[in-house]
C-alpha cells in the first residue's frame, strides 16, 4: 500500500526551520489553521516531521506499540549532551529496564520526603532578591532548580563540592542553538570553542562520576533519600549492575531534562500572576493558609497556557495508519501540546489564563499534556509538580511581589523548551517577615 503524507507548506526546509526558530507558536499555528489537525513539515538535519493535534490521534501514538513509535530514536540529536545511555536515548527493552530501574525515586512518596529540602533552598534563594528593582526571575529559577537537583537528585551535601558542580554544570547543560546539537566533523574538536566544550564537559562529567563512586562508597547509602542512591541500591537489589557509565549518562539526563524545564515554568506561573492582580493576591493567601488546591491549579493552568515543551516526537520504525494517512516509516511524530491547549474545542476563552479551570478537578489526560504520555510521559511530573507547588508557596510567603500592566511576556524558543522573552521580569516590593505572617494568618 502506498504511504502519504499529510499536506503542509510548500516552502525550501531552510526556511521552515528558520520559522518554526523564529516564531514556532504563530507557524504552527498558522499551518494548524491552514491544513487542519495533521500537517507535514521538512527540517534539514531532522527530517519530515507530522504534526498532531487532535487528542484522539495522539493518544493513539502514546499508547501505541512502543517498537513502533520511538522516542528514543527522536530524540538523537540530544545524545551529544546526555550520552547514548540515557533514558532518553533509549527505545524497547533498553527503555523498559532503565525506566523500571528509575521510577521509584520519582514515584510520590519518594518525591514527598524532599519537600524539606525544597522549602529550606527556596528560603535561601529568596534571601538574594533585591527589592524594589525590575529583575529577571528566570536565572534566579535556573539556580534554585539546579541546587533542588544537586541536593534532592544527586545527594551532595559538601559545600565544596556543592560550589565545584554549581560552576561546572551549567555551562555543560547550555545547548544554545539546535546547530550545536549537529556533531561537528571530529578534526574540529579539537580547536576554538569545540576544544573549549569537550574541555568544559570533560570536567564536569569528571565531577558527576565523583558523586558516582563517593555514593557507592558511602557507608550511609541506606539511609540516603537521593535519587542517585537510590538507583546505586536499586541496581544492587536487581542484581544487574547498572554500570557507572550509564549511571553517569541517567545523570546528565535528570540535570538537563528537570532543571531547566522546572525553572522556566515557574518562571511562566509568576509571569501570569503577575498580570493578574486579583489571581496574585488571591495565591498569595492560598499560600499562607496552606491551600494547596489553589496552588496546584495555578501551576496546571501556566503550564496548560504556556507549555515549557511544546511538542514531544517519535519516530516510526514502520508505516502507521492515522487518519486516513498512511505515514511512512522515518517520519517523526509531532503530538503538538501547545495546539491541544490552546484549542477552544478543549478549553473556553483558551488564551485566558483562569486556575478555576483545575480547581479540585483532575485535567483530562487527552488534553492536558504538559508531560508527554504514554509509557514515555515525563520521569519527573510529580516531583516538577511538587517543586512548582513548594516553590510557589514559599516565594509568596517570603516576599511580596508587585502586580504589572507590562504586555505579556512573548515565547522565546530556547532549545526544547519556550521561555519568557524578558525572562519574566518581577519587582518585590517587600520581604515578609515570620512574624508578619503570623499576624496576618
Ligand atoms: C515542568 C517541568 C517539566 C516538564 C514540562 C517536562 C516535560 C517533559 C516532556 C514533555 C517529556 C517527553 C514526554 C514524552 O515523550 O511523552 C519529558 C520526559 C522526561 N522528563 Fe520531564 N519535564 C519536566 C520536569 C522534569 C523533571 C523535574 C525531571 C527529573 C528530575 C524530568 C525527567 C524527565 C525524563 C527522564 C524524561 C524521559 C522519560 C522517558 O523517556 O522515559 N522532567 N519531560
């Protein structure tokens, strides 16, 4: 039988890459309009990628046969970064083994138990905001969600070490333009800014399988409640050794995928309530009286009105059949989570960002896909969604934030993820004192 594509814009690939770079919210939504709910784009170094943006043919990608649709295989530009090991990386039972391996320390109990260490790095980072200055939140959320992973993930304690990895990781983690992840001929390694990154990863991978062979060496390794030790033990009790290589690949891996994705949605949840003073005030109080229902709402609704990730891919090991294509096997699947939520088939006033919307009710996993889903669906949705409530809660309790009539913040494509373009400007007009807030309870 023979394959077909679904239609989509008649421009050179350069050109759509460029304006999927340059603008990826109007293009899509521009194609969205144009061909419907499936359309056919070219990338140069990527390839033919579809489009999806009806629920009903996305969760049939999600739960579809895994050795059909792999993530694994669509995601290998990111090798360059995490290593060939990584979760990411993999597909079928490499992908079935590691994951098993992974989840109970990102299972909810697990999750719950970091919540303190959460509260008391929120607290210190809140110690550093200027009052009374414009600032920009997101590379104060890049630090805080880093030191959460540091801390909560890798387990180090040592301020030393603490203050060697806080230098050395960001700069490995930075992927800048999608240009950098196409692997440069090998004689250029070894000259100007390629020298410079291998030298720059070279150290800080150095410094990670450190905590690797510091963990296994502990004598405290059962009470450890990290995720690192937590694997380390794990691998004992399956009695497959899970080798430091891949151990230090599943690292990278929790680094790049949960601390940035993590500070720019709380970046977007501050942006949002910003502009909306009565929403502001009203998650203030929900933050001092302990409703976490309210808070839980606003962090579903930002990241339903500004997804970090727009789309998720997988790529098909053989032809699939999807509404009335038969899409051939090499193609990416694109499941769109940024037309899906803001479709007003899905959500009324989809642009309107209203937190009632989740108030005490579940989201519909078809149409709020924040995560991904399937048996691929984000590792860490509950430990980003406790950190997005904890951190939440705690900056509204320690500081007063201004309202803004600034226009929103427009997307910015920055590598997987879509950040505020002026990196969600705030003011703090006060810092609130314990004491403050016992009174005011
Ligand atoms: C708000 C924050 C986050 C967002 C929006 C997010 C989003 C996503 C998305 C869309 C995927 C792809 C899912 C798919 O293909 O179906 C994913 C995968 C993944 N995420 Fe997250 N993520 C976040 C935080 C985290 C955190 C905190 C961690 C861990 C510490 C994490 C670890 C992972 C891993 C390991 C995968 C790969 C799962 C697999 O392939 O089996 N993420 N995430």
């Amino acid at each position: 039988m023979v394959c077909t594509l679904p239609p989509g814009p008649p421009l050179p690939g350069l050109l759509q890459a460029g304006l999927i770079w340059f603008d990826p919210v109007r293009f899509a939504q521009t194609c969205h309009r144009r061909y419907g709910d499936l359309f056919t784009v070219r990338v140069p170094g990527i390839g033919t990628l579809v489009y999806l943006a009806d629920p009903a043919d996305i969760r049939s990608v999600t739960r579809g046969d895994p050795s059909i649709f792999h993530a694994g295989e669509a995601a290998a530009p990111l090798s360059q970064i995490v290593g060939t090991k990584s979760l990411l990386m993999l597909d079928d039972g490499e992908h079935r083994r590691s994951r098993g391996m992974m989840l109970p320390a990102f299972h909810g109990d697990s999750v719950r138990g970091q919540v303190a260490e959460m509260v008391a790095i929120t607290a210190e980072e809140l110690t550093r905001w200027p009052v009374g200055e414009r600032f920009p939140l997101y590379p104060r959320m890049q630090r805080l969600t880093l030191e959460v992973i540091l801390r909560t993930v890798i387990g180090v304690r040592d301020e030393r070490r603490l203050t060697a990895l806080r230098v050395a990781l960001p700069p490995m983690l930075e992927i800048g333009s999608p240009v950098e992840l196409i692997p440069p001929p090998r004689v250029l390694l070894r000259f100007g800014r390629w020298r410079r990154r291998a030298q720059r990863r070279a150290a800080a991978l150095a410094l990670l399988t450190d905590e690797i062979v510091r963990c296994r060496a502990d004598p405290q390794l059962k009470q450890r409640t990290d995720a690192l030790a937590m694997l380390v033990r794990s691998v004992e009790d399956a009695g497959a050794p899970m080798a430091d290589d891949e151990l230090l690949d599943q690292l990278v891996t929790l680094l790049l995928a949960g601390h940035d994705t993590t500070a720019t949605a709380l970046s977007w949840a501050f942006e949002r309530l910003t502009r909306h003073p009565a929403l502001l005030h009203r998650t203030a109080r929900a933050a001092e009286d302990g409703d976490d229902a309210w808070l839980d709402a606003v962090c579903k609704e930002s990241l339903r009105v500004r997804p970090v990730v727009f789309e998720f891919g997988r790529k098909l090991t053989a032809p699939v059949q999807l509404a009335g294509y038969r899409i051939p096997a090499g193609t990416i699947l694109a499941p769109s989570i940024n037309l899906v939520h803001h479709s007003g088939q899905h959500y009324p006033d989809p642009e309107e960002f209203r937190p009632q919307r989740f108030l005490d009710q579940r989201p519909d996993p078809a149409v709020w896909l924040p995560f991904g889903g399937g048996v691929r669906r984000c590792l860490g949705a509950t430990f980003a969604q406790v950190e997005m409530r904890t951190v939440l809660r705690e900056v509204l309790r320690g500081v007063e934030l201004s309202p803004t009539t600034a226009p929103d913040e427009p997307v910015r494509p920055r590598h997987v993820t879509m950040v505020p373009r002026q990196g969600a400007m705030v003011t703090v007009r006060r810092h609130i004192a314990a004491a403050d807030r016992a009174t005011t309870a």
